[in-house]
C-alpha cells in the first residue's frame, strides 16, 4: 500500500466571489503582505492567469512573480490585479 499525500491547491476551491471575498477577508484579518500576495496569486491561478493578464495589461510571467512569497510588487499592479478580480479596497472606521 502506497501512502501518497496530494498537494492542496486552494486555487481550486476559488469558485465564487463570495468564496473569494471570504478567502481575502480571512488572510487581510491576519495582515501579513505575504500571505495576502500568495492569496491574491491564488485567485489570479484560479481566474486564469492568462485571463487576469488580459484583463490588466501586465505580462503573466510578471504577473506569477509579482505574487510569489518574497515579491514586492508596485501598488498599481496589485490594484489592477484586485480590481480585474471586481474586488474594491474599501476604508471603514
């Protein structure tokens, strides 16, 4: 009997906005930049990272770059990425 273990891709799971909204709301409670790169490389794999190119005018290859642990992609291009996902950064008090 073999024990394989699966990689978990949690981009699979990324089917619906409310399900995507939940996921950001989760990882930007936490506030790690990191985790809330790897998040938003997350959805964009599950959009179709060709498609979230398309939609913002940036290269894939820089796209899968700019949300890899470590990266620090410029603010525009997190905007671009976030709003192609129809997600609004929003301030409340």
């Amino acid at each position: 009997m073999s024990n394989e273990l699966n990689t978990f891709d949690i981009a699979k799971y990324l089917d619906s906005n409310e399900v995507i909204a939940e996921y950001l709301s989760q990882i930007l409670e936490d506030g790690d930049l990191d985790e809330l790169l790897s998040a938003i490389g997350d959805i964009a794999r599950a959009k179709g990272m060709t498609q979230i190119a398309k939609d913002t005018g940036l290269g894939r290859e820089s796209l899968y770059k700019s949300f890899t642990v470590g990266a620090r992609p410029r603010f525009d291009t997190v905007l671009k990425v976030l709003n192609s996902f129809g997600v609004r950064l929003q301030a409340v008090s």
